[in-house]
C-alpha cells in the first residue's frame, strides 16, 4: 500500500473528533490544528532525552535526580530547555533511535507524511490524518540500573527529572484531541520498562516494540497500524545480522551519535546489548552519518557502541579482545578531522584493552584530546586540561562474584585477574587522560560481605595509588530478556547493608575529590550531606546508612572510624604488573599482542612473529 493511499482513506474514514476547528492544546489555549490534517507518522521523544547542548552529563543526571531537585538543574543550566527547530517546527535534533526509525519509515512511506518533533509540538504535525504517534525511549520510568537508586536514596523512586518528562509527554500524546484515530506504539531501549510495569493505561500506550526498526516486522505494524486494525501490547522484533542491515540516518543526532557497533561478546550475565549480534559497522556509513550531522550544524560527534575496541576486529582472524589498533586510529582521525567536527566524546568501552595495547591509548589521546569538550583541571596533565571520560563497567571487584556474572570480562585476561587488570588498565588510562566514569552494581543476587569488601579493597586500592576514575555504583536490576531476568537482588534502599552502603558512599567520596579543592567545599559537603541526613534521608534509607554517610561527609576520619569498627577501611591487594599478567595468558595468545608495548615473555617476539606470518617472515631462533 503505498502511503498517498493512506493519506486520502484516513481523511475519508476517520473524521476528527473534536468539534471545530480550534481544540486545547496541553495548557489549555485554543490551538489551530495543522493546516495540511496533520502528518500519517509522527515520532518523538522525552524532551530530557533529545537535549545535547550541556553534554552526556545532563542526561545522565536527570535520570538519576528527583524531579524535586529540578531547581539544581535550572540553577546550574538556565538554557537546559532550549533545542533547536527547523522551519516547520520539527525538531532540529533527535535521539539516534528516533532518527534510524524514521530512515527505517522511509524505506516504506513518504517522507513528507512523517515528521519528528517535541513533545510539546505535537500539535503542530498530529491531526485528523494522523495515524501513529511513534515514541523513541531510553529510560522512560527509571527502574534501570544507576538510574533508579539515586532517586530512591532522596526519597522518590519513581520519578526522576527524566521520568518526569517522559510521563509528560504521554500525558500530552493521550490528551490530544486526536487521539482515538492513532496508535501510540513505542520503542527504544527503555521499551521494556512500559512491559515490565503494566503502565499502557496509565500511559496511553498501544504497543511496545522490543528490537530494531530495520526489522520487516517493525514495517508491517506500523501498517497495521494505519490499516486502524489492534496491536499486540508487546512485540519483538529481530535484530539485523550483518553490517548492510543496520540503517544510517542522513539527519541530525542528540549529542552526534552515531553507531560503531552492535552487540559486545563478552557476554556478561547481567547485560542486554550483548544480546545482540556483534557487528562492527563500515567506515563509509559512519563518516556519511558524521557529515549529515555538520552539515545540520551539528559540532558534536559520538560514536554509539558498547566496546568502541571492537571495531575493526570482529569476524577477523584475531580475537576481537585484541584491538585493531591501525583501523581504530584511522576511523576517529578521520571524524575529529572532519570539517565542521569541534567536539568528540567517547561512549562506552572495557578496560582490558588498555592493558593489551597501551599504545593504542596513547595513540588515540593524541588523536581525540584535542576534541575533548570535558575539562579535569585537577587531574589532566594535558596543556588545557582536557580528558577523556569513557563509560566503563567495574561491575566488582570480587573475582568469586566476577566469575558468576561476567567471567569474560577480562578477556583475553582470566577474571581470577580482574582486579589487577582494573588497576593495570586505569594505570594506563590515567596516563594518557582518559579518566573513566566506571559503573559498579551493587547487590548483586547473592552477593556476600566478602563479596562487597573486595570490591572496597579495589577502590581503596585506587585510592592509595593516586588514581582516578569517577565511581559510579548502582543497585542490581533485572533487565528484561537478560540472562539475570529473573534474578532478584535489592528492591529498596533500606535493605541495603553497611557494607553496601559504605561503598555507595565511598564512590562518591571518591567522585567528588576533583571538585574539592577550594577551602569551602569539604565543609560544605560535610555540613550539607549530616543536614541532609538529619531532615530527610535517615528515615528514608535506615539505620545502616548512617556511618556510611557520616564517612562519606567527612564528620570523622576514616580510620578513627575503622577503629571504632564502625566501617571497613580495605585491606591491600596484590597486584600483578602487566608483565605477570601478560605471563598468565594462554600461551597461544601471546601471538596478537603488540610487541612495541613490551613485556612480552623473553625471546617471544620473533616466535609469534613466525607464527602469525610463517611464509612472510623468516623463522629466527
Ligand atoms: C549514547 C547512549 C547514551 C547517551 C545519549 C542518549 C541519547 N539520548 O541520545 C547518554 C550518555 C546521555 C546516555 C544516558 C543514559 N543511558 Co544510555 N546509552 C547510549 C548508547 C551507548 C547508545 C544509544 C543509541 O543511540 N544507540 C543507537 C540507536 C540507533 O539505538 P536505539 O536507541 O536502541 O534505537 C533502536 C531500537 O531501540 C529501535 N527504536 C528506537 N526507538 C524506537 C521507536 C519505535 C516506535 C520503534 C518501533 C523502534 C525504536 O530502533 C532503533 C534502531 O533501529 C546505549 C547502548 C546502545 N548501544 O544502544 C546506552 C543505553 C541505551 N543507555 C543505558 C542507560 C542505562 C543509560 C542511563 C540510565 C545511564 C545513567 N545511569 O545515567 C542514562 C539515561 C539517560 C536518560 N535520559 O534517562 C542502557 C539502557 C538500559 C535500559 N534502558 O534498559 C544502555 C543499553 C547501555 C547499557 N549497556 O546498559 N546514554
Ligand atoms: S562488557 Fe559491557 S557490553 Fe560487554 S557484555 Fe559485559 S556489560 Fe555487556
């Protein structure tokens, strides 16, 4: 059906059915409806999840705050609302997911029967020939992990700033006047937190899309959507399996991003996007998308993956944990060099790689610090102080833990190192400025005393040898589909134990070190984190925070509570140099290390080199 067809059967068969012309739009003033009758598709997301002006951080705070803390937020960023519109008042920018799905459309309908727009303008492109209000979401109700504890330590889980927003804009599509002629069906990686809450009522949701929009399947509800025939609540949809499968955007991104890769391979029990498959996506379709993104004024640029190391290694004949060092330069020179490109921020990778091939950080810091919008004063040696902030998982510290939920987590380094391969990598990361935001979960199903107090060593351990990252911990979740789906861990912040909670609040201690070099900070904290405490938080959190807090404030030092058996202060670990680690690997791993990082076991070099290469190279003794 092609979908001019559509277009004259929805303005034959389904009238409008408000009376007249004008109808209240969400604050109640009279609104003119489009002018054309609206458009068939339209899409949109949470505002909080399409802004991009005040980097990552934004986001990711408003997924962690109380909607009551709003006021922080207004006060720290006065412009955090204004986004940019084209001259129809679409919107300029949305969240990748929104743009590859109306690329995904397009394959089938018109372009001029869909638009992307904000919440707020859906009454500009939502009319009588409106058939589906399509939402792109990434954390609409906050139940994921990081997101939801935060909320909940100040008191109100359920309704972080981004909640808060997403719920608006529900609000808003199932408050349109038109909205018995459309179907609201939504997608994104916070899909599954509509299904897994029963909220479609409450939220004016048809159907929630579990997968890809590449997907034939994805097509053909969108038809049937506008066939006016029901929907199933929830779909899933399948993944594409090779590179030509995933479609590239010729339009403007959130935040630039632009997918590298799908799927990850170190299959972490806890973990969705490993369930994807892995796949590395073509130079040529990355830097197209980086070019449409200048050329709609976008300065920002961020490739979208869960292990930028894998690219240009996966389906080769060396095991993806051994990264492509000559590709991966390549690819970001050539996106930091293109023009128009001002900013580049790094999204998610492992830490193993540092330790595999510290040449290629120091490689890549040349190449990206320069573009780096994030500045660490008191931590980068660089001349401006620029740094690089990947998203890196810790997960934990405790090998006995780390077997049970991520064993290859270290690969090609066995998880029995995992807290050296974590101190090993920050060594080298630190180094070169990358200086990452690493995310640990606490109470994970099962998880022991013993189990939180190695975790403790590491991050003391850290701590002793002057490094840095920024410590992110978040209570265990069950994400849907996960291999730990039906896993429980901590529901509550007040079943949290000392133990946990002295590592929530040392990671933050931690955290805050950067900013508390100025004579009024640690007594501002101190004074603000006990009033806190005393107004609000006691009763909220329990009895097993206390201490905890009052660590974390600074009230008394540490050890003087440690004497008091009131905390645990750690205990040293042993670390292994990345010479010993490197003795550990699998003898026939040794062939894909790089041999300019050294430390390779004496006389290797010229063996492997034999190995890999036997007809090029001359065998040596
Ligand atoms: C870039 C990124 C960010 C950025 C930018 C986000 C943005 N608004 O653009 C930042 C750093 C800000 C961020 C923040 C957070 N993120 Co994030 N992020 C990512 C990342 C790396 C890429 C997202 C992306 O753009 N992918 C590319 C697009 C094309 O994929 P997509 O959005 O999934 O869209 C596809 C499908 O979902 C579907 N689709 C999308 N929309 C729709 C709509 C319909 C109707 C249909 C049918 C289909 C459909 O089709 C698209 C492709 O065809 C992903 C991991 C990943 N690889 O996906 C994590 C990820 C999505 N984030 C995650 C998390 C946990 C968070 C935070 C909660 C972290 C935190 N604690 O602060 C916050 C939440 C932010 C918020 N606003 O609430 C988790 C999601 C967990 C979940 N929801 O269950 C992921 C999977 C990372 C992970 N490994 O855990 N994130
Ligand atoms: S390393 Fe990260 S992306 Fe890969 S499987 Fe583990 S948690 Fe998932």
């Amino acid at each position: 059906m092609s979908s001019s067809q559509v277009h004259a059967n929805g303005n034959k068969s389904n009238k409008p059915k408000t009376n007249g012309n004008l109808h209240p739009d969400q604050h109640g003033a009279r609104v003119e409806p489009p002018a054309d009758g609206g458009k068939l598709i339209v899409l949109t997301a949470p505002l909080t999840e399409t802004i991009d002006h005040a980097g990552y951080f934004i986001q990711m705070g408003m997924a962690s705050m109380p909607i009551w803390m709003e006021g922080v937020l207004n006060r720290k960023y006065p412009k955090w609302r204004d986004v940019e519109y084209n001259d129809d008042g679409s919107a300029k920018y949305m969240p990748a997911g929104t743009r590859v799905l109306e690329a995904s459309l397009q394959r089938e309908f018109n372009s001029d029967d869909i638009a992307a727009c904000l919440p707020d303008d859906l009454h500009k492109f939502v009319g009588p020939n409106t058939r589906v209000v399509a939402v792109s979401t990434h954390n609409p109700l906050g139940v994921t992990f990081a997101a939801g504890v935060y909320t909940s330590i100040f008191g109100s889980s359920k309704m972080p700033i981004n909640s808060h927003y997403a719920r608006l804009m529900f609000q808003q599509i199932k408050s349109n006047p038109y909205r018995d002629n459309f179907k609201v069906i939504v997608g994104g990686s916070g899909g599954w937190q509509i299904i897994q809450t029963d909220l479609y009522d409450e939220l004016g949701v048809d159907c929630v899309v579990e997968g890809r929009s590449e997907s034939l399947d994805t097509l053909e509800l969108f038809r049937k959507a506008i066939r006016g025939e029901d929907l199933p609540r929830e779909v899933e949809v399948k993944h594409p399996t090779t590179r030509e499968g995933i479609i590239f955007p010729d339009k403007r991104t959130t935040f630039g991003v632009v997918e590298m890769t799908t799927g990850c391979g170190r299959r972490c029990q806890f973990c969705l996007p490993d369930l994807n498959p892995q796949i590395d996506l073509p130079k040529e379709q990355i830097m197209k998308a980086v070019r449409a993104n200048v050329r709609e004024g976008n300065k920002q640029i961020s490739l979208a993956t869960e292990d930028m190391f894998i690219w240009g290694q996966v389906h080769t004949d060396t095991p993806f944990y051994f990264p492509n060092r000559e590709a991966l330069v390549d690819l970001y020179t050539d996106i930091v060099n293109t023009p128009g490109v001002e900013q580049h921020v790094l999204s998610h990778s492992t830490i193993a790689p540092a330790v595999v091939d510290p040449i290629l950080i120091k490689k890549l810091s040349d190449v990206l610090l320069p573009q780096s919008p994030i500045h660490l004063p008191y931590l980068s040696s660089h001349p401006q102080k620029k740094a690089l902030t990947p998203l890196i998982g810790l997960e934990t510290g405790s090998v006995s833990m780390g077997k049970k939920i991520m064993p290859s987590k270290g690969v090609p380094f066995s998880i029995e190192d995992w807290p050296s391969v974590v101190i090993q990598g920050l060594t080298v990361l630190n180094a070169n400025n990358w200086f990452p935001a690493m995310t640990l979960i606490v109470g994970n199903p099962d998880e022991s005393d013993e189990d939180v107090m190695a975790t403790l060593d590491l991050i003391y351990e850290v701590e002793r040898r002057g490094l840095f990252a920024f410590f992110i911990p978040s209570v265990f979740t069950p994400l849907h589909d996960t291999r730990m789906e039906m896993k429980k861990g901590v529901t509550e912040t007040m079943q949290l134990s000392p133990l946990q909670w002295q590592l929530i609040m040392k990671c933050w201690k931690m955290n805050l070190r950067p900013g508390q070099y100025s004579w009024w900070a640690p007594t501002a904290w101190r004074v603000g984190a006990i009033g806190l405490w005393m107004y609000k938080l006691r009763k909220l959190n329990g009895p097993n925070f206390k201490w905890p807090l009052l660590m974390f404030s600074s009230a008394m030092s540490e050890k003087m509570m440690g004497r008091l058996g009131k905390i645990y202060t750690g205990k040293p670990i042993t670390v292994k140099s990345r010479k010993e680690l490197i003795a550990g690997l699998k003898p026939h791993y040794l062939q894909y290390l790089r041999a300019d990082n050294g430390d390779l076991p004496e006389g290797y070099t010229s063996a492997a080199r034999a190995m890999r290469a036997p007809m090029a190279l001359p065998v040596l003794s």
